[in-house]
C-alpha cells in the first residue's frame, strides 16, 4: 500500500519521499480513504503511530493547490510542543504546495502570529487559550473553517480544556468536517464527538492480539533508591545500541538537577520544563531532534511533543501518576514501527501507584525488582557493557571526589607536611577546563613558598 493508493496527490507524495516516507501506517490507511470523502471520524490509536499524517494530508488536499487566504482549516492540540510538532509535520506534507500554516500558542509574543494570520494563512495549529484569545481580539476568525481537528484529545480533557473547545466548535460552522484523534476516549470526549459530530466512523487501528502496552517495547521495572538513581541512570546511557533517550521526571526541580548531573557526567543532555521559558523549551528539542543533544529530560508538560523516530530508551525518574501517563510517556520510544525499552524506577514510597498501573496494563509485575548501580541483573537486562560506570571516562572528575577518593594519609599529609610544597600548593588542573585555579593558603599551613605559589 502506498500513499498514492490511498489518493494522495503526487506532490504530496513527492514530498513525503523527500523525507523517507513511503508506506502508510494501519492508522493513515484506514483514516485517508474516508477523510478525503469528507467523513467525520473518531480515530484511534496509540501515541507514534502516525496520526498527524492521517488527518493531515486530507485536510491539506482539501485545501487545494492553490487555495485563497484565510483561515480554513483549524487544528487544536492540548501543548506548545505538540503544537510545533504538528505544523512541522503538515509543513513537510505541504512544501510542494501554495499553503501557508501558522502555529498560536502562548509562551511566545503575539506579534509573529498575528502577522502570520494577517499574510493569509490557511491552516491554523494552536492551543485553545491563546486561539480563543485571539478570536476574542478578532484577530482570528473561525467563521469560514472547513475542516477541524482535535488532537490528543484525551489530553485536552486532563488539562481541562473541554469548555474551551466547546467555545472553538461554537464558532466554526455547522457543517465543517470534523476529525477527532486520541489514543484513549473517556466518556466525556465520546459525549463531545456525539455533540459536534455527525454521525462519526469511529476507527481504531490496533493489534486484536496486542496487549495494552506496545509490543515493541520491552518494560523493565526496578525498586531504585533515590540516592543511586543517578548513577543507575548514566550507566543505563552507556547501553548497547541506545540512541535518543527520553528521562521523565515528576517536578521542574528534579529536571533541571538532573540535567546538570549528567552533563556534569560528560553526557550531552537537554531539559524540557515549566521553569523554561518557551523559546529554551524549543531551543532544547530542537537540539534533541537534531541529534546535537542525545538525552532529553522533561516533565509531562513536554510529552506529547516529543515525537521523535529514533528514541530507544524512555525512563521514568520517578513512577507516574497513573496507567495513561506511562503509556504516553512510554510511547515516545518504539515509534514508527520500530523498538524500544522503557525503564521505570519505582520508590519504596509509590509502591501503590505502580500496583495501580500494573494492573491497569496488565504488566504481570507485582513487585519491581530492588536494584542498584552494581546489580548484575541491570547491566544483563538493558545489554550494558559489564564495568561500565555512570560517568563517562574522558571527563574529569570534580575537586570534591578526587578529594574523598584519595586515602587519608594522602589527603591530610599535604597539610601537616613542609618538604612536599610544590605538591600540596598547586591544585592540578582538570582537562579541558579553563585557566588553573590557585589555592589559598590559611596562615600557618605551611613554608613560606606555600602562601605565594603561583600555577604551573
């Protein structure tokens, strides 16, 4: 099966080429056929599995080559990530064509968008604050949308978001065409399809024989202590084979510490949270799609934008909240058909939650095995190089563990001793670091040469 099977027009099949992609997803070949005859659909399916395509180049051919400014097709996603994700992928779709698509989200000045909208663009993406902000200045008008889609819309249930869309559809015409996708549907985003949709192809492309969680991935579960999670997680990086690698944690704080431990480690990692302003936020994913940073620490705030092929490895800092954050935050790796392992590590303190998530996924384990930085079992597991260590060999090690590693009598002697100045005034230099460091001297530590010693 082929796009152009599918009745996708040779430009956008062209473009799609251009970037690797040839054969559609079970998603986009049982939703194209039906959205291109203008069907309202309900899909379904889990996070990776090529939805933005299934709803997008629809929307993009309906549009025509050539179509007149304005706004005529809406796209409402529930994060800022997603929101750039999701026109970088309907860009792509449409490079070949006269179709100008503009992302509003928060975070970022009015100015860019607005003009954008005033230039004639065609596709709108956004999230539901700042659209019905802009509606509401009139600077935006839903009036003449012919296509609208709602993505991840579970998502925009847990966010709170569902009076907004009701404001959104309550400005658009009756007979729109309307797209939903979700990869779970709540009562109440079924209660909202029956209310702005008419009468809905509900598709859901899953495995019948495919358990709740994606066959392609392989779930490791450990009891961590939180004191060696860091050190467990910078040996689990020197894996076999690992690439991009998504770490979840649960607060802002937990991230930004993290992210300097393991740069501090001498891996090249990159953060995603609240305490970040939204131009850091897309300058870190940027670097993490392109392949400048390998590791990407983020808080769930981040996790639907993260949409990303080459991820192999998801860990989960801390155990999340409950069986539909996992699945989301575990689908970042092991997309597009390919594999990946999630590691998750459970506090003796959230043993409840991960009772809850195990047997809401049916994982078959109850009790996650204790684990440490030297168990035999995680390097077995995750195909890691027996020695390997948590820090990475060509980086110094900092001032205060060279110092407790070396022996007392080492430590201390410098100090206590006048024959040895040259070594005991002079603190070597790490490699790679700047000028050296002169240390200072307390009066009466040492010969006199002590307290003027100048760096080799």
């Amino acid at each position: 099966m082929t796009f152009t099977d599918l009745g996708i027009e040779p430009d956008m099949v062209e473009a799609l080429a251009a970037q690797g992609i040839i054969e559609p997803f079970p998603i986009q070949e049982q939703t194209i056929p039906l959205a291109l005859g203008r069907q309202d659909i309900i899909g379904q399916a889990k996070t990776g599995t090529g939805k933005t395509f299934g709803f997008g180049l629809p929307l993009i051919q309906s549009l025509g080559l050539h179509p007149e400014p304005g706004v005529k097709a809406l796209v409402v996603v529930p994060t800022r990530e997603l929101c750039v994700q999701v026109t970088e992928d309907l860009d792509t779709a449409a490079s070949n064509r006269d179709v100008k698509i503009v992302s509003i989200y928060g975070g970022k000045s009015y100015e860019g968008q607005i003009e954008q909208l005033k230039a004639g663009a065609q596709i709108v993406v956004g999230t539901p604050g700042r659209l019905l902000d802009l509606a509401s200045q009139r600077l935006l008008s839903l009036a003449n949308v012919e296509v609208m889609v709602l993505d991840e819309a579970d998502k925009m249930l847990d966010l709170g978001f569902l009076s907004d869309i009701e404001k959104l559809f309550s400005q658009t015409k009756p007979t729109r065409h309307t797209m939903l996708f979700s990869a779970t549907m709540p009562g109440p985003i079924v209660a909202l399809a029956r209310r702005f949709m008419t009468k809905p192809i509900h598709i859901r492309a899953t495995d019948p024989n495919e358990g709740l969680t994606q066959a392609n991935i392989k779930h490791v579960v450990y009891r961590a202590h939180a004191l060696d999670k860091d050190e467990v997680i910078g040996r689990i990086l020197q894996a076999e084979g690992r690439g991009k690698t998504v770490v979840f944690t649960r607060t802002k704080r937990a991230a930004a510490k993290l992210v300097e431990e393991l740069n501090d480690r001498g891996y090249n990692a990159a953060a995603v949270h609240g305490d970040l302003n939204q131009e850091q936020r897309e300058r870190a994913m940027a670097a993490f799609k392109a392949g400048k940073k390998d590791i990407l620490i983020a808080t769930d705030v981040a996790a639907r934008g993260i949409d990303v092929n080459d991820v192999t490895h998801v860990i989960n800092h801390t155990v999340p909240d409950d069986h539909d954050t996992y699945l989301h935050r575990a689908g970042r790796t092991g997309r597009a058909g390919k594999t990946g392992i999630a590691v998750t590590f459970v506090d003796w303190a959230d043993m409840h939650k991960w009772a809850l998530i195990n047997r809401a996924l049916e994982m078959e384990q109850p009790e996650p095995v204790e684990t440490y930085s030297s168990s035999p079992h995680l390097y077995e597991d995750l195909d890691i190089p027996v020695g390997s260590k948590g820090r990475l060999k060509s980086t110094p090690i900092p001032r205060i563990e060279r110092e407790a590693s070396r022996p007392p009598r080492e430590r201390s002697g410098a100090r206590s001793s006048g024959s040895s100045g040259s070594s005991a005034q002079t603190e070597p230099r790490a490699e790679g670091s700047g000028t050296p460091r002169r240390r200072r001297r307390r009066t009466g530590g040492s010969s006199g040469a002590g307290a003027t010693t100048s760096p080799s």
